[in-house]
C-alpha cells in the first residue's frame, strides 16, 4: 500500500474518532431533563411547577397578569 493512503487512513480514522468524542461530549451537555409537574393558568396568575429528573431539584414559576 502507498504512503498517501495510510496517511488518508489515519486522517480518515482520527476524523472518526473525533467525530465520536464530539457526539458523546454533546450527550453529556445536552439540556436539562425536566417533566411538569403542575401548570395551572387562572385570569390572575399562571402557576409552572418543574422537576429536574436528574437531580430531582423543583422550580416553581409564577406570573402574574
């Protein structure tokens, strides 16, 4: 085999592997997992409750209208 193609292959090879690392990377980063808990909506105030399913932390968003 030529020199050209083995150095093609390890280029080629190192693309793939950082290609994979970037993904893996984008897994960890992602945003945050969060289900709602409760939303209720009156003509005074809306009220959002969410839970992180990670860490199980609770927000609690209010507004007022």
């Amino acid at each position: 085999m030529s020199r050209i193609c083995k150095t093609t292959q390890s280029w080629f090879a190192a693309g793939l592997i950082a290609a994979a690392a970037s993904i893996g990377a984008l897994g960890f980063a992602g945003c945050e997992r969060k289900e709602k808990v409760i939303d209720i909506e009156t003509p005074g105030a809306d009220v959002e409750v969410e839970r992180n399913i990670d860490t199980g932390e609770v927000e609690v968003e209010t507004n007022r209208d």
